[in-house]
C-alpha cells in the first residue's frame, strides 16, 4: 500500500487528562499569564506546582498560542481560586517541552499533600502586543500554490528566513491560501526564485493546526543573518474541490474531487458514515443519509481517473482534503467501488 499523506499522531491511554482536556491562565494581565487551570468533565481546576518547570510552561503556550515560555510563576501571584469548589485536579507534570498541549504530558491524577497554596502559574510572551504578519503569499511559483513565500506587515512584503520554517508552518500557509496539503517545504529557494527585498526578522512557531499565519505564535524582532539565498519556498496542492453528480440533485450522487484539472472518483475501500458527514458538510448539504446499498448504485459508475483511495476521516473535519488518504491516484479499485454520497437537503425538511 502506498503511504498516507500525513503523518499519524499515536497518543496512547494512560496517566494524564484526556486528549480533549483544555487549559487556560486565569488572574494574570493579559491571556497568555496567570494561574495555570485545566478544565475535566466540565469543570476547571489547578495543577500542582511540584515538579512544574520551564518545559511545562512551553507546552502551555504552544497550546494557547501565546509564543515562548518566559517564567513559572507561583499560582498564589495571581489571587485566590475563584470557582466554588474548585479543586488541584493533577500534580507531577512532566513534559518534554515538545508536546503540543498539556494533556499530552505524564502526569498524575491522583494529588496528594498538595493545595492551593501550590498552584502552579506561567507567564508567555503576549502574541496580543507583539507584531504578526497581516497576509501571506507564495510568489515566483508556477500557480498560487506554489512559490516563495512572503509574509506582509504594515504594507510592506518580506520574504521568511528558513530559519525556523519547516512543514508545519506550510501547512497552514497552504490552509489560509485556501489550497490543498502541503507537499514539501524546501529549505531555500532556487537562485532565480529569490527575493530581493527585506527578510522578516522573525521566527514562526506553528503546531500546523492554524487557520492562518498570524495564529501561530512567533518570536520577537531580533537581527538575523539569513541573506535570500535562504528563502523559503512551499509547494501545496492545488485548491480542492467536489461534487456530487449522476442527478439533477447537488446533495446526492456519485462523488467526484478535482486534482490537476481533472474529475475523478473516489474509492469505497473503508468509507463510511464519517466520510459522508464531511462530504455533506463541505458541500453545504445537511446530515448523511443511511440508505440501502442499492440506492448508493443508482448513480452509476465513473469513467476516467480514480483518484482517491482509503479515506478516513473523524467525521470533524471542515473538508474532505483534511482526511487522511492515499496518494493521489494509488488505488487498488474499478469503478464499480466508486463513492456515491447521498445527503438530507436533497430532501428539504427531512433529517437524517
């Protein structure tokens, strides 16, 4: 089987919040400084100082969007408790500094010997006050999604240093760009691709969960050393685009997705209920519609390319392109195993 696209994130079960646990800092001045707080089962609590050091703090801010670690304060500077009840929900956090949130961390759940008095606290940089870039582009490329990428700032355009770009920052450039995934980030560009103007002078730090660049913390203005030898460059698919076809409905019928110009078909090879929610999702056309099998088939097959092969999606995703999936075009399938989706707003006023 050829390789998925993206790389797939194990978190295993074990000591520690749930992945879908939240943080937040309460008390401080502003967003990214104050009482550090995790929210489980639906209520908020405070996190033990013991242990608790600057790789922590890291976390937190990569978490919160709130740039880099600066100080671990004592909890008790930023007043008392302020919810009812509110208890130390976890105590001995130990992270490497690398998560991307706290609850990716071991850590213990069961506090002992250890209150209020021991809450732990963080102070991050303050993205709110620090310059971020207003727009992003990619230039000298042979399309949109494709080139050298510039960021600009108070109207100015700059080219980005590959110091501290990698593909997690190309992700999200493809993303707000409103392209496809990112396919490689090169660590400069050609000598006739590169730039000629100002070089932004600093670092971005994107988890690649970001809707646009500016989400993505940063470091402060400093002097560098790069020269335009060092451009980045990034290269994404091509904007992503379906459709339903076989009927005169939008919502219902045989799926097709475009890539390079061309229409082609989808794989049925583990496709499911997830799949057709972010298929109904994306095209505007309500919730999946459990039919027989033998509806599903009254769209035909396709003729042409099949271009997709073992989607998976969580069922969460805004588009069907940030499903996991083959390459494009590997496949093992005919057309007799094309996806037909079948979707509520063909049938106004029924629900799913």
């Amino acid at each position: 089987m050829a390789p998925l696209f993206s790389l797939i994130l194990v978190i295993c079960a074990g000591p520690g919040l749930l992945e879908t646990s939240r943080v937040r800092l309460v008390g401080g001045p502003h967003r990214c400084e104050g009482r550090v707080e995790v929210e489980r089962n639906g209520q908020w609590g405070t996190v033990c100082d013991d242990g608790w050091d600057l790789k922590d703090v890291a976390v937190v801010c990569r978490e919160l969007g709130c740039g880099i670690a600066k100080k671990t304060p004592s909890g008790r500077l930023y007043g008392l408790y302020t919810e009812k009840g509110q208890e130390v929900l976890i105590q001995g956090v130990r992270c490497s500094g690398m998560e991307d949130t706290l609850a990716q961390c071991e850590q213990d759940e069961d506090v002992y010997s250890c209150s209020h008095d021991e809450d732990a606290g963080a102070i991050c940089q303050n993205p709110d006050l620090s310059p971020v870039p207003e727009s992003v582009r990619l230039v000298h490329g042979p399309g949109p999604c494709k080139g050298r990428v510039e960021v600009q700032y108070e109207g100015q355009w700059s080219t980005v240093c590959k110091t501290g770009w990698d593909l997690r920052a190309a992700k999200v450039v493809c993303r707000q760009l409103g392209c496809g995934r990112a396919l490689q980030t090169q660590s400069h560009c050609n000598k006739a691709a590169q730039g000629q103007g100002p070089i932004w002078e600093r670092e971005m730090f994107c988890s690649g969960r970001e809707a646009a660049l500016q989400d993505c913390p940063s470091g402060p203005w400093e002097k560098h050393n790069c020269t335009h030898d060092e451009d980045a460059w990034v290269e994404c698919e091509d904007a992503f685009d379906l459709r339903l076809v076989g009927r005169d409905n939008q919502c219902s019928g045989r799926l097709e997705v475009l890539h390079k110009g061309v229409w082609g078909s989808v794989c049925d090879d583990g496709w499911g209920e997830k799949e057709d929610r972010v298929v109904c999702k994306q095209l505007g056309c309500g919730e999946p519609l459990s039919l027989p099998f033998k509806a599903r088939k009254t769209y035909g097959p396709g003729v042409g390319r099949i271009w997709l092969d073992d989607v998976r999606c969580s069922g969460q995703e805004q588009s069907l392109e940030q499903c996991k999936h083959r390459f494009w075009g590997y496949h093992d399938c005919t057309h007799k195993e094309d996806v037909a989706v079948i979707c509520s707003g063909q049938y106004p006023g029924l629900v799913a």
